[in-house]
C-alpha cells in the first residue's frame, strides 16, 4: 500500500477520537517522514500502558506493512477487527496487505466490508479496484475506478491504474491515454510517478510496435524516442527502479 493511502487511513482514524495516547502524534509523524522503525519504537515505548489503543494499534500495522512484516501487522489488525468491529480501517489496511501478499479472495471480503460500513470513502474503493486487478477481474477493477473518477475526476492513481488495464488488455493506444492524463495530476510520491513513467514507456513502445505493422515507421520512431525521455524521467525519480532499468537496457 502507498504511503498517502495508509496515512489517509490513519489520519481518518485519528480524527473520530477526541484524545490520543501519548506518545501517539509523535510517532505518526515519524511514520509521515517514512521512518518507520523509528516510529514503530515510539510506539512501543509508550504500548504497555495502552493495549488496547485503536491508534497505536493502527499506526503499528502499518508501521510493520511498510517493513514487510505482514504477519505482525496481521496480528494487530485481527485484534483491531475483534475489539472495534464498527470501524472500517483495519479492514482497509488488511485487505492491502492481504492484496500484497496475493490472496485476492480474502482480501475481497475484508474490501467489501470497509465499503459498506463508509461507502463514500474513496480510499476504500480504490483499493477494492486494485485488489481486483491484482485478481485479475479487470471489469470489476474498472467499475471501482469510474466511481472514484466520478468523485475524483483528477485521482492519479486511479487514471494510472486503468491505464495499466488497457496494457494488459492489449490495448496500448488507450493505455497511452490514460497514462497522459495521469501524468497531468499531482503525484503522491516519486516512486509513483517512476513507475508511471515507465508505464508509459511501456506502452508507447507496444504502440510503437503496432505502427511499424501497420506501416507508419515515422510514427513509430517518434514513439520510441518518447518511451526512452520517459524511462529516463522515470530513473530520475526512482534511481533503483529496477523494471525501468531492465526496461532501459531492453531498448
């Protein structure tokens, strides 16, 4: 899960309590400069004489997903579950790592139920677009998508993510479409904006691919240029980019 999207989470948690333990904003907003572990001690510092806090409990799920320890992120989030059944974000949260993790079909559930218990909250449904992707139900990924557009008509992830369903429909014209448009909205990260980049790359070199077929290799040529100004721009933002790397060295 991005950043921006968990601390969405977060920050929606934090605003339906009045108080915080202590300790808590601090870590958040060491969790807000990415430096997890550092704000994943805070937490613990100040864990013991606050169990059964919904934020501490939160902040150090997401703590442990950003460092790839699903399991420990798990098991705050199956107590989240238990003991605030009428809140939605640890079934959000939950579901992304599950989506991580590849197992779709529980993700799906958990999605579904944050959506019913806050049905206008579009983090929510723009996960449940991203879980159906990575399933592979791309008609239902796409539905999600049409409603945060509708909401959000500028949600670059959304507008990048139907892009990418374009790509791997085979249709690279559209996918091209998509990725410009999203490239005109503001970016929740560089390393998002890397891997829109080289989305773009991609798919202007498969558009380029068909030009050549169907006899248009000037076009094609201006396609390609354009793929390689896009895996640069993609390098600047993300240098260990490792797919825009291969993408690079492929030419």
């Amino acid at each position: 899960m991005k950043k921006t999207a968990t601390l969405l989470i977060l920050f929606a948690a934090v605003a339906l309590f009045a108080e915080v333990p202590n300790g808590y904003n601090e870590a958040l907003a060491l969790y807000s400069q990415g430096k997890y572990e550092e704000s994943l001690a805070k937490v613990r510092s100040v864990f013991e004489e606050n169990k059964t806090s919904y934020h501490l409990r939160m902040l150090a799920a997401a703590n442990h997903a950003h460092a790839g320890r699903f399991n420990d992120a798990a098991a705050h989030l199956q107590y989240l579950l238990k003991d605030h059944p009428d809140r939605p974000e640890p079934a959000a949260l939950y579901a992304a790592i599950l989506r991580k993790q590849g197992q779709t079909g529980d993700a799906q559930g958990l999605i579904a139920r944050a959506m019913q218990q806050d049905p206008k909250n579009m983090n929510f449904v723009l996960e449940a677009a991203r879980i159906h992707y990575r399933a592979g139900n791309f008609a239902a990924a796409r539905k999600h998508i049409e409603n945060v557009l509708l909401a959000a008509p500028g949600n670059q992830e959304a507008l990048a993510l139907d892009g990418l369903i374009f790509l791997r429909q085979g249709n690279p014209e559209n996918a091209v479409f998509r990725f410009r448009q999203a490239l005109g909205q503001p970016s929740s990260s560089k390393a998002a904006l890397s891997d829109l980049y080289n989305n773009m790359a991609i798919a202007l070199r498969r558009s380029a691919d068909a030009l050549e077929k169907n006899g248009n290799p000037g076009e094609a040529a201006s396609m390609r240029t354009e793929a390689s100004d896009m895996l640069a721009r993609s390098l600047e933002q993300n240098p260990s980019n490792a797919i825009a790397k291969a993408n690079k060295e492929a030419k």
